[in-house]
C-alpha cells in the first residue's frame, strides 16, 4: 500500500465518557498527550495502529483515519480536482509533524498526515 493508514482518532462532545468507553470495551492503554490540547493516544497494539481520541470543541464529533502521505499541499490538491474538498489546510504539529484534512465527495472527512 503506498500511502498507509497510519493513525485513527475519535473527536467526541464529551471526551472523557469516550475515553472510558472505549478503554474498557476494548481495553486500550489510553493516555494524555503533553501539549495545549486535550488529545489521549491509544498505543498500537498486536497488527493494529495506533490512534487518538480528543475532544470535539468547536465542530461536530467524528471518527476518521489519517493517510501518510509525501506532500500534503500536493495531495490536497489533487483531491480536490477529483471532486472533494479541504477541510483543514496543512497545519503543523509541533515536534510530531503536520496534517491536514478533505472531504471525499460524499462528505466523508480523512486525514492526512506527513
């Protein structure tokens, strides 16, 4: 696969009842991030990827995926000449490194992450 799915995140309106959930139906090893945001990740584990889960604070709550890719402003635009959308321009992750985010054209949102 070329460009890989390479991590997964759950925004929800109230993050901790989603934390608590899925850590015990599941039984994730969920944990905060260092940082401004409140963001927990799920380490991988056994064949899976590793993912998030945070707090959806000035959107609608979603589940998404984030595909790696070599260039984001590159992708962006091709996506959207295939009839989808950005959502969320290119934007830094200090010390992590930089996503983005598009709509297909039926409205689903992914992200992309380098």
């Amino acid at each position: 696969m070329p460009n890989p799915i390479v991590h997964w995140e759950i925004a929800a309106k109230d993050a901790a009842k989603a934390r608590d959930f899925y850590s015990k139906l599941f039984g994730w090893d969920v944990k905060k991030w260092e940082g401004p945001m409140e963001y927990y990740g799920v380490e991988a584990q056994g064949e899976g990827i590793g993912g998030g889960i945070c707090k959806a604070e000035g959107f609608p709550n979603y589940v998404t995926i984030y595909v790696e890719v070599d260039d984001l402003q590159a992708s962006l635009d091709k996506a959207n000449k295939l009839g989808g959308k950005t959502i969320v321009p290119p934007t830094p992750i200090p010390e992590v490194g930089s996503f983005a985010m598009l709509a297909d054209p039926d409205g689903n949102v992914i992200g992309l992450f380098k």
